[in-house]
C-alpha cells in the first residue's frame, strides 16, 4: 500500500481538569525527522511521543505540538477582594479628583471589575506534582487518535498517488513494447544501407569484397546495438514497481531506486539504438520515468 508522507491531523481530550490538544503536520524528508512543541514541563514526555509517532511513521519531516487549557467547567474561580477593594477605592478617588471628566461619575459595572488583572483567578493548583506523567495517558490517546486521522489522510492521497503511477507504468510499457518491436529493424535497416554503400563504392572503383567481410561487419554492428537485455530488464523493472506498489510499506526508497533504473536502461538503449523511431519513444520513456520520480518523492 502506497502511503503519501503529506498529513495533518489534531485531537482534543479532557481529563483531570485540562483540555489536552494534539496537533501534528507531516512534509516531505529522506528520512524520518521530528521536531515538537511541548508545554513547560512537559519535555520529559518528548521520548515517549516520538517513540509513539515512530510506530506509524517511516518517513518525513514531522511537527508535533501539544497545547495545555484548563478546563473552563472545572476551573476552581476565585476572587481576590482586596484587589478588587482597591480597584474600587482607586477609581472613587479619580472620580472626586476630577470632577471636571464628563463622565467621572460613571465608574463602570462590577462585573468589568471582576475582568481586571489579579481580581478573578483560577484557585485549583497551576501546577500539580508529577502532572505529566498524571495526563500521559490522556496525551497518549490525544497522539494516537491524531495520528489516526493523518494516516487517513496520508492513505487517501497515496490511493491517488497509486493510480497516476499505475497510469505512468502501463504507458511505459507500451513504449517498451513498441522498442522491442523496433530493435530487429534497427539491424535489418543497417545491413540494407551498408550493402547499398559498399556495392556503390565497388561499382565505383570496380574493386570486389569477401561477403563474409560484410557479414562480420554487420554482426560486430548487430552485438554494439542489441538492446534485448536492456528491454528485458525494463519490463523486470516494471514489474517490480507494480508489486511493490501493492504489496509492501513504506516503500518509498525502493521505488525511488527501481525508477533511477529504468531511467538508465532506457538512457542504455538511446545511446544504443541507432534509429529515429526508438529515440522518439526513448524521449517519450523519459518523460514518463520523470512523472513517476516526481511523484516517487512524496512516497513514505
């Protein structure tokens, strides 16, 4: 199964008074490299995270962020009244100050009071002993259902990816096909035009020549452009990118060097075959293979 290294996923759970949130974003890399945006405190936990992202990744650049919130229906609120004393006693004695302010009689509701720096606070502990390891659990099931739904993501794009590769493949080998007709012509059509030159120039200078010399001439030509191993090889390698694609994981690598080797046997038989109509499909092989590598890079 063909999986994209491309994702997103986010998670939210409550527990123990917090909202724990996870969020997790995945791009192209060779390799597999992480990085994470934890709370304070929180760093202790980074070993474990990435331990946990590591059994589903194999591939890409991750970035991980975990956020901390209380939760809103659990906060303990309490109020501070000296503050707000002093809040109140403040703005009364502006207000007598400066009577000449329009509006210096109105001192503003209670409850915009109440929103002031240090009068209304969250009373239950900040900071609990041993907090991350108390909300692990909750972290865990937050990072596991993240990644849940980026996997989803990563395996709807790689269906995609699948069949535009699948597409690219039965082109080439249609191309292929068509070389491998065309090879014995290459060989037929140089024995035409050397017997046609050599019995030109023989005519010409009214010499004669040995047909095994032409026939030894053609077959040292026939052996430097024989190009049927490397059309046998091709189809191997297509192949085995079609069964890759279907049957292992993380296959990305693999199918990365299975296409540097069909763009050099197809690069062999261009420099091999000496006729316009392979090199016209060797061009055309060529823009296919470039389609498959483009798309190769963004396999896990």
């Amino acid at each position: 199964m063909l999986t994209s290294m491309t994702g997103f996923g986010a998670a939210s759970i409550c527990e123990n008074g917090f909202v724990i949130s996870t969020e997790i974003k995945a791009v192209n890399n060779r390799f597999l490299k992480t990085s994470m945006r934890l709370p304070d405190g929180f760093a202790v936990l980074e070993s474990k995270i990435e331990e946990r992202l590591r059994t589903k990744l194999a591939r890409g650049s991750v970035n991980f962020s975990l956020r901390l919130e209380k939760d809103a229906a659990e906060a303990e609120i309490g109020l501070d009244f000296n503050a707000l004393k002093r809040y109140l006693s403040e703005a009364k004695r502006f207000a007598f100050e400066n009577p000449e302010l329009a509006s210096v009689d109105n001192l503003g509701s209670l409850v915009e009071y109440l929103r002031l720096p240090g009068v209304a606070r969250d009373a239950s502990r900040s900071e609990k002993t041993g907090l991350p390891e108390l909300l692990w659990g909750a972290i865990a099931r937050a990072v596991d259902a993240a990644l849940e739904q980026m996997q989803a993501m990563r395996e709807a794009e790689g269906e995609s990816m699948k069949r535009d590769l699948t597409e690219n493949l039965d082109a080439l080998r249609v191309l292929i096909g068509e070389v491998e007709t065309l090879a014995p012509t290459v060989v037929e059509n140089y024995r035409r035009r050397l017997t046609e030159r050599v019995a030109k120039v023989l005519a010409d200078e009214g010499a004669t020549l040995e047909p095994s010399d032409l026939i030894r001439e053609i077959a040292v030509y026939t052996d430097r452009v024989d190009i049927s191993e490397e059309i046998v090889r091709f189809y191997s390698h297509l192949k085995q990118f079609a069964e890759t694609m279907e049957n292992e994981t993380a296959c990305g690598k693999k199918l990365d060097f299975i296409t540097q080797e069909m763009f050099r046997e197809t690069n062999t038989i261009g420099s091999k075959a000496n006729s316009p109509d392979v090199l016209a499909r060797v061009v055309e092989m060529k823009s296919g293979i470039e389609r498959i590598r483009e798309m190769v890079q963004n396999v896990e």
